[in-house]
C-alpha cells in the first residue's frame, strides 16, 4: 500500500489508536465495552503510514 499518512496524522492516529484499546481494557464492566475495540483501526493506519479512506478520497498528508 501507497503511504498516505504524514507524521503529525500518523503520530496522532497511534496516540487515539492507544487510547481507546486501553480504556477496553481499564472498563471491564462496561455494557459497550466492545466499542473501544475500533481503536484498532487509527492504530494499524498509524503504524502502516497507510489509511484506505485517505486513498478512495485522494487525500495525502504525507510530505514527499
């Protein structure tokens, strides 16, 4: 995949990525516990430099 993420984006889709998977594990008996779970998805886009929606819409943060 084509790297379309810049360092500022990347550094803060890890950072919310981070933040939401831990808030899963800090909230054992919350009923929409499960939710926290799309933190995976800003944390994997973040690691890979890489966003699929950034592609579709043509958009690049990413500095040459």
């Amino acid at each position: 995949m084509k790297k379309n993420v810049g360092n500022l984006d990347r550094i803060l889709r890890i950072v919310v990525g981070l933040a939401l998977l831990l808030g899963f594990f800090l909230t054992p008996g919350a009923s929409l516990r499960w939710l926290y779970l799309i933190g995976i998805i800003p944390l994997v886009t973040g690691l890979m430099s890489s966003c699929p929606l950034y592609s579709i819409f043509g958009i690049n943060t990413c500095k040459k």
